[in-house]
C-alpha cells in the first residue's frame, strides 16, 4: 500500500507542482525516491508533527496540495489540534496519511497500533476518511485526493496487501464497492481486513453459506445508497474492522442502521475496547483480541 | 505617541469590549501600535484586493487579541466599520477569536495557542517556492511562547533560513494568572530566540519609529522583534493590569478611557 500511494502520488506530482509532502521525519526506505525526484515537492521538517500540520496548512492555504506522511497516532493523535483547527475547521487542502493501519505495527506495540484513529478523525467537520484496502483501492483515493477540496484523512496499512479489485477498477471517494454477491449475509469491511473478509468468504461459502462481501475504501462520508440497499436486503449484517469496536465503521453503520427503523440482525466484529498486551505478529494479536472466523461464524 | 488613527482604533477597542461585555481589551490595546505600523507603513496591501496574489500577510497567532485586528481592518477600509458593532453579540459577524471566513483581511483563523507561526512558517516557504516576494508577520504573545508548538516551527524557520517571515512578540509580561516570567521564566526571551538562529531587534513596542526601523532593518535569517509592550496600553487604569486580561469598561470607565485617548492627540 505505501509503495502503491507513493508511486501514484510520484507520478501526478512530476506534472502538478502544487502536490507538496511533509514528513516529520518518518518514512524511511519509502519517500526516498520522492524526494530525488521532486526534490521542490518535499520537506522532512524533523520529529514536529504539530509543526508538520500547521506547516502543511500554510502551504495548503498558499494553493499547495500537501501530503503530511507519518505513522497513524502520530499524524492524527499527536497533532490532533492542529489537524482540527489548521485542516479541519478552516478547510485547507492538507492530505493527512497515516501508515500501520490497526494492529499493522504488531510487535511494535500499542504506542504504534491505531485502534482509535477512524472514530477521531471522522467525528471532525469537513474532513473526509479514506481506508483503502488494497493496492488498487489506494491507487483510486489517492487520484481522486489530487482534487478533492477540503482535508482528508488517508489511513494506509504497510506493505504487501493482495490486490482484491481488478487493476482497471474506477472507485470515487464515497463509493463503497461490492466485492462479492450472496444472498445469505453480508459483511461490510474497511482498511486492511478486506484481505481477512475475502478469506472469511471463501470459509462461509465452503460451509454452504453464500456471503455477500462490501468494501468501504471511504469512511466518511459513508456510501448511504450502498448501505440502504443492504439493509433493505433484510439478511444479517456483519461489519469488520482491524479497529476499536468504538467509532469505527462499524459504530457508522450501526447509527444508519438504528434510524433506518429496520430490524436487520447486526454484529460489528473489530477490537476490543482495550489496548493490545500481547506482544507478537498482527496476525497473532489479532487472534488474542478474537478477531478470529471460528469466534463469529462457528457451526 | 499617538495620532488620530491610532487613538481610532483604541476607540473603536473600547467600544467593541464595552458594548459586548467581552475580555482582552487590555491584550488588545497591547498591539495597536505593532499593528499600526504594519498595516499602514510596512505591509504590501490593498484593502480594495484583499486576496491579491503578492500581498505581505499578517497572522494575529494570539488570536484573543482579535478586536484590536478587525478595528485596525476596519481603519484601513478592508470592510465596514459598522461591523464592528456586530463583535461577540448575538447575530454578530466577528467571533472573539480571529474567523478568516467572517470578513475580508483576515490570513488565518486563530484562537487555540501556538498554531500560527506554524502557518505563517507554511505561507513563507510557499512563497520562496513560487517566488513570491510577499513576506509574512506573525504576532505572537509572550505567554503564548509556553507552546511547545511555538519552538517546533522557530527551529524550521531557522534550518531554512527563511527570511521572508518576521516575528513580533507582543511582550507584555502578563499572560492568564500573573507574570509571565513568574510562571514560566522567560527573562532571556531575545536570547532564546537568538539561540534559535534567529536575528533579533529587542525594542519599545509602542515607539512607532522604533517598530518601523525595526521592520524595515535587513536581516539574513527569520526575524524576531521583541517588543517590549504594556498591557492595557494608553489608558490608565489599564495599564499592565492582570484584570484588564478579563473585565470588559463599563459606561464610566468607558468614557473616562475615551476622555483619556482624545487628550492625548
């Protein structure tokens, strides 16, 4: 996912020399390339991500499009002032991209994991939230975020992601996109479980149960057209996160679902409301916190 | 030291904080003469084109001190100064803290302690990067320099040597619960910036030929002004008083303020 944003934002910023990154020092072995590149395009501004922000709207106000690049707590949780203010209050055209997206950092611990960033940055006014989850799903936000006006908050997870959609696959931001029919249950996905969903498919359809599958690449503003279809289908609802249970995607479905009047069953399967103890790979928190098939979908 | 313009906008101060029983008159009054001279003997701009593409830009990072920005405005003819009775009432146009959205002239909303330098930081390389030779002015209270946030965007400036964006430090020696340099010590305010990488100009912020040599001295790093100030400048009662950080004049006051100001012209 990270080599896919840079590549796509690499290509589009030879030619618009208003695209601008910022990192506060972080992105090693990533934004290398970048910076050779578009040497012009692109300031370390050293470990100051409160800097970073403000640094990035006074660009941003000045006719820049600019991508602050950092770990997610730390280019949405340690700023979080500036971004409410600086990008989100007054409407600047600053691109916040965060990489390790929930458990992603694993073994780096709870200080790198981001269980908390989707319920945060989508409670801000103006500001858009992106969770792509696959390659192409990024390559699609990040094009779409060369003009789209107001922040946005793009939520990356590390390296290595299959690509799920077909690489000539057009996504706007907003659109949600179906992955799979089914007529027995649906799951809903955002960010890097859409990997895990397409696996937890492939388990439901070889227990006979046909599972339509939705993947949410944005978060806000949530795809409403999508999500009334689905609850008018009448069959059970299923939303998956690598996120807290709280605020996430499946807290924004849930609060559709609530006013819709409808009384289609619902589960929101994401992380617990705790921080992560276990130290270990994200697959192996991943199964400590629960987030397992057989924990939801045991016969 | 004054002159009809000047006393205009303490005027227009007084007004706005009476009728709205609102606070920072006193931090308001602290900056006219700063502003003055920006606005009207140092800043490249056209209150008739306000968004004109080459314009200098003025930050009010201490964004408390609004009312002293939109009389100064309002002087200079960005917008009517009829809006000026429309501050911090009901149905008003002009919020307590600075809204960029409200009225013409205003380079960045503000409110929240230690964002603008970091802004104004953002606006100068932009400018170097299109080679745009507006230059950036940023005030900034001296008890907002007990922002961490502050010395994060000092040390950019100074890495990259931005000489298109100036600092002035409104330094009034009060800040929300007493003496600045009682709760956080800074005594040495020139030589931390000095230390920084910065030039610095230490000066009398209310002496009007201080502040315009101060601007317009030539400088090969981002400069800092710091200018020595006096809370609750030109009134009395006010001056260097910790309650004018809060009290709003009442009808008595008021009028014995405005006696004051008229007398000295």
């Amino acid at each position: 996912m990270r080599q896919t944003f840079i590549n796509t934002l690499m290509k589009r910023a030879k030619e618009d020399k208003r695209i601008f990154v910022i990192t506060p020092d972080l992105g090693f072995s990533v934004l290398e390339k970048f910076k050779e590149e578009c040497p012009n395009q692109f300031l370390n501004v050293g470990i100051a991500e409160q800097n970073a922000v403000g640094v990035a709207a006074g660009l941003a106000l000045s006719g820049k499009i600019v991508y602050v690049y950092s770990i997610i707590p730390f280019v949405t949780m340690r700023c979080f002032e500036q971004v409410r203010v600086d990008t989100a209050y007054i409407n600047t055209n600053v691109r916040l991209v965060g990489v390790g997206a929930g458990l992603s950092y694993g073994p780096q611990w709870a200080t790198h994991h981001s269980i908390e960033d989707i319920a945060i940055m989508r409670s801000l006014p103006n500001m858009t939230v992106c969770c792509p989850g696959d390659p192409v799903e990024v390559k699609n936000i990040v094009e779409e975020s060369f003009k789209h006006q107001g922040p946005m908050y793009i939520r990356l997870a590390r390296n290595g992601e299959p690509v799920i959609h077909s690489e000539d696959r057009k996504i706007a931001i907003g659109q949600a996109v179906k992955v799979t029919e089914g007529k027995d249950l649906v799951i809903l996905t955002t960010s890097n479980t859409l990997e895990l969903a397409v696996k937890w498919v492939e388990l439901l359809r070889q227990q006979g149960r046909h599972c339509m599958l939705i993947s949410f690449p944005t978060v806000k503003p949530l795809d409403l057209e999508m999500l009334n279809s689905v609850i008018d289908l009448n069959i059970p609802i299923f939303t998956l996160e690598e996120h807290s249970v709280i605020g996430g995607l499946g807290s924004a479905v849930s609060e559709i679902i609530a006013e819709s009047g409808k009384g289609v069953k619902f589960k929101r399967i994401a992380l617990p409301d705790k921080y992560s103890h276990y130290v270990g790979s994200q697959q192996f928190i991943r199964e400590k916190l629960g987030m397992t098939f057989e924990n939801y979908f045991r016969i | 030291m004054s002159n009809e313009t000047i006393v205009n906008i303490k005027k227009s101060i007084l007004h706005m904080t009476h009728y709205s029983k609102s606070s920072h008159v006193g931090t308001s009054l602290s900056i006219v003469d700063i502003l003055y001279v920006l606005y009207y003997r140092i800043m490249n701009i056209d209150p008739a084109n306000p968004k004109m593409p080459n314009r200098d830009k003025f930050i009010l990072s201490k964004g408390h001190g609004s009312a002293a920005l939109y009389a100064t405005l309002a002087e200079r003819g960005f917008f009517n100064k009829e809006l000026l009775d429309r501050y911090y009432i009901d149905y008003g146009v002009l919020p307590g803290h600075l809204d960029m959205e409200a009225v013409q002239g205003i380079e960045l909303s503000t409110g929240s302690l230690g964002h603008g330098l970091s802004v104004g930081v953002g606006m100068a390389i932009a400018n170097k990067l299109d080679n745009n030779d507006g230059k950036v002015y940023v005030v900034l209270g001296d008890g907002e320099c007990n922002e961490g946030s502050v010395w994060e965007a000092v040390m950019l400036a100074a890495t990259l040597r931005l000489q298109n964006i100036t600092v002035i430090i409104d330094y009034n020696k009060l800040q929300g619960f007493g003496r600045t340099n009682e709760i956080i010590n800074q005594e040495n305010m020139a030589e931390r910036w000095k230390a920084f990488g910065w030039d610095v100009i230490e000066i009398d912020g209310h002496n009007l030929q201080q502040l315009e040599k101060a601007f317009n001295s030539k400088a090969e790093r981002p400069k800092a002004i710091i200018a020595h100030t006096i809370k609750g400048n030109g009134i009395s009662f006010m001056a260097d008083q910790l309650d004018w950080h809060y009290r709003s004049p009442n009808e008595d006051q008021l009028v014995a303020a405005i006696k004051e100001l008229e007398g000295k012209l």
